[in-house]
C-alpha cells in the first residue's frame, strides 16, 4: 500500500464497534449515482480550469463510470471500514487507477460533497413526487367525473349537513393536491442551488469554476456563503415538510374511505387488492391499504420531527450529526412514492354505490338550511329564519316525519311565511341553488372538472 493510502489504512485501524457506529454507508450507498455525477462534474471543471491535467481527468472520469457501472451490476463491495459513499468510490478509484485518483479530491471536502449529494436527490425526487401527485389527481377526476351527479351528505361534525355532489366531495382533495405540487416546486427553487466549491467550511483556495459545475449538475445557482452551504439542511426539511402535509391529506382521504367502506356508510367498496379478509370473520374486508397509508403519516411526521430536532442546536458549520438527515430522507421518500402511487390505482378501482348513498339520507333533516333560506327570500332576517326552523325541525322529528310530508297549516303554526313552493325544495334544488363560484352545483362542478382538467394538461405541455 502506497502513501495515498493512508488514510484508508487510518479507518481500517479503528475499532470495529466504533467503526460501524460511525459509518453511513448502509444507508448512504443509495447516493451513489449524486456522488459520481458530481465527481465526474468537479473532475471537468478541475480540468477547464487548468487545476489537474487532461490525461489525469479522463483516467479519473473513466475509472468513476467503471465503478458506477459495478454499482449497477451489484458486484461492488461495499466496505464498512470505507465509512461512507463518498470514501468508498475514492478508495475504489486508487485500486482501479492509481495514485491519480489522489487529485479528484482536489479543491474539495465530503462536506461540500455530500451538501451536494443529497441536493443532487432531493432535485430529482422532486419532480417524480409531482409526477405522482399529478397521477393521483387524474383518479380523483375520473371517479368525480364518473359519479358527477350523485347527490351525497355533506358533513360537518361527522354530522350530516347539507347535500353536496360526491364530484365536489372528490375535488376538493385534488385542490388540496394541487397545493401540495405547489409547494413541492416552491421547494426546488431552493434545492437547486449549488454546495460545491464550499470546500470544508471556508472556500476553497483554487480558481475553481463553480458556475460550470452549476451548469453541468442542472443547478439554477450558485450558493454564496460557504458556511451556510456546507451547514444546510433546509432543503431536506422542506421537502419533508411537504411531504407531511401531503400525507396529512393522504391521510385524511384514507380516513373518508375506511369510513365509507364499513358496513355502516357502505357508500364505496374497494377493490379486492387493496384490502385483506378476516382469518376468522370471513365477513369482513378490511381497508388495509387505507390503513397503512394513514399509519404510515405517523412516521413521516416522525423524520420531520427528527430532523428538526438533530439541527436545532448545531454551531456551524458542518457537524457529524447532520449524517443522521439520511435515513428519515429516504423513508419519507419512498413512502410517499409508495402511498400516492397506490392511492391513484386503489381509487380509479372503487366501485361506488349511489344506492347507499342516496339511503344515507334517511330523512330530508339536511334541508333545513334550505328552509331558513326560504325565508330568507320571503323576507325574514337570517336568524330569525334560523329560528323558526330549529323549532320546525324539532316538531318534525318529533312527529318522526319528512319535512315534505307536513301540511302547509303545520308550516303555517312556525311561520305565515311558508307557501305551496316550500314543496318545491329538494335534496336536487338546494344542489342547485348553490352555484356560487366554489359551490356544489352541478354547473360549479361542471366548470370545476374542466378547470381541473385543464390545469393537468397545462402542466403536462410546460413539461414537455
Ligand atoms: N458521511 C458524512 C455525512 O453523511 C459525510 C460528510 C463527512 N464529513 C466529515 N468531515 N466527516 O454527513
């Protein structure tokens, strides 16, 4: 072994139990593809700028794409006393090419290195999560588009409230999606920014070209405080943050259908795959993909958590403890991935049943707003109108009857208000009657679905 191994023989002589607690490279190997691109990019640069000769910068790149491609085939040995990726594919380079591997770390520090590993994922993942979004929200639209004119409760307080269409119910959560893609793109604006050339914490004491590594790695900028840059973390936060909050809907339209699909509300069943039997019931069909999905929010909130709490209190600039943002990245990452491509394929399969939908509204109780705004155009202040139907409500259901089957004289005992068109008022007409901008009409809805579409297809061509 060679003078440029020393400090390989160095981690070799370590102790192993501190060896494997140090080492990140169970997890980190997943970062091998970010680590040689920017190996490869830094190595360009080295060479443009007069730093390492032309023949020592395609030794190094050729060596770097022969070990990416070991990586590939699943014939890298991977070694714990290596630490890390980024000691890995060095140490590996000087058994493939030499001595000249010594010069890639020229004008560089794994602090820069892995800032900009972990950019380098983050900006891919990025556009996939969005992908996916985009996904789930063409099932959305679908199964709104397929049921638009079932007439469902709408609840508040798990109450039923007033009617609503299913299509407006199911839209609501692709608007909530629509954010969340929002936010994720927001967050690139932050991740494409470029570590390297930070050095350790302080620069780097070569004429170095950071703008064409920048180019290079498809990075929008260059960062500009070097402390900062090798300090960083915010980008992984906010990716996670986001992730949160997309789970939080996730979440919440995996509450709405385990909720649905019970035998109680029976207003959806899911598709064989996404649920489990019983050992002993045979009954039963449980949700379990809906589930696991909201389970699953828990951890992800739990990375978040974590990881704020790991940098809360880091002096700059670089410190060891910033290795633990990997593995809650990763998992936040592919349970996302996971959950919002199963949630596209489990909702295009729900078979919706407007029988027992439709029978969810046992009696016409959900009409009452529609009732108090009867009066409203007949004359009366809101809350006097809200009056006489909390009284009109109670004798109904006392009398365990419709608000339809009372005679005009009952109507007549609440208010003289009330004429023949109160029979008018349906579960259709107070769906109707709301075709505001954002309301549940069949119009609103109508424009809302084409708006909806639209936005998709305007999203799919600036892609492409
Ligand atoms: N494995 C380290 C990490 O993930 C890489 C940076 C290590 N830098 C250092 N000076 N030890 O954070």
């Amino acid at each position: 072994m060679n003078h440029s191994h020393n400090h390989l023989r160095k981690e070799a002589n370590k102790n192993k139990m501190a060896q494997n607690y140090i080492a990140s490279i169970p997890f980190d190997h997943r970062l091998y593809r970010q680590d040689i691109k920017g190996s490869i990019a830094h190595t360009k640069m080295l060479e443009k700028q007069g730093i390492i000769t032309k023949n020592d910068a395609a030794a190094i790149i050729t060596g770097l794409s022969s070990i990416q491609k070991e990586m590939e085939q699943g014939k890298f040995q991977f070694r714990i006393e290596r630490e890390d990726i980024h000691m890995n594919i060095e140490a590996r380079l000087f058994e493939e090419i030499g001595d000249v591997a010594g010069k890639l770390h020229t004008a560089r520090s794994r602090n820069d290195q892995i800032a900009l590993d972990l950019r380098l994922f983050v900006k891919e993942e990025i556009p996939k999560t969005i992908d996916e979004l985009k996904i789930l929200q063409s099932s959305l639209i679908e199964v709104a588009e397929a049921n638009r004119d079932v007439v469902m409760p709408g609840y508040t307080h798990l109450q039923q409230a007033q009617p609503v269409l299913l299509a407006h119910h199911l839209l609501a959560y692709f608007e909530m999606f629509q954010r969340d893609k929002e936010r994720f793109c927001d967050c690139l604006k932050r991740t494409k920014i470029l570590p390297l050339g930070s050095g350790a914490l302080a620069g780097v004491p070569y004429p170095i070209n950071r703008e064409f590594v920048a180019r290079e790695l498809g990075f929008s900028e260059v960062s500009t405080n070097s402390l900062d840059a090798v300090s960083d973390r915010d980008f992984i936060i906010e990716y996670e943050s986001c992730a949160t909050i997309t789970m939080m809907h996730l979440s919440r339209l995996a509450e709405e259908i385990i909720l649905w699909s019970s035998s109680e509300f029976s207003f959806i069943e899911i598709d064989e795959p996404y649920t489990t039997g019983s050992s002993i019931m045979p009954q039963k069909k449980n949700p379990d993909v809906a589930e696991l999905a909201r389970g699953k929010t828990g951890r992800v909130y739990g990375h978040l958590t974590a990881i704020l709490t790991t940098m809360k209190a880091l002096p700059l600039a670089y410190n060891r403890d910033m290795q633990e943002d990997k593995e809650g990245l990763f998992d936040t990452v592919d349970t996302l991935h996971s959950t919002l491509a199963i949630f596209a394929k489990m909702l295009k399969a729900i078979k919706v049943s407007v029988k027992h939908i439709r029978g969810a509204i046992k009696k016409d109780y959900i009409l009452a707003t529609d009732l108090a705004d009867y009066l409203v155009k007949e004359g009366l202040p809101f809350r006097e109108a809200h009056s006489v139907i909390s009284k009109l409500s109670r004798y109904t259901i006392n009398k365990n009857k419709n608000f339809h089957e009372l005679s005009l004289n009952e109507y007549h005992d609440f208010s003289p208000c009330f004429k023949e068109d109160v029979y008018d008022i349906t579960l259709n007409s107070s769906i109707a009657a709301r075709n505001v901008i954002g309301g549940t009409s069949l119009q609103q809805v109508e424009t809302s679905l084409t708006r909806a579409r639209e936005i998709l297809n305007r999203e799919s061509r600036s892609e492409g």
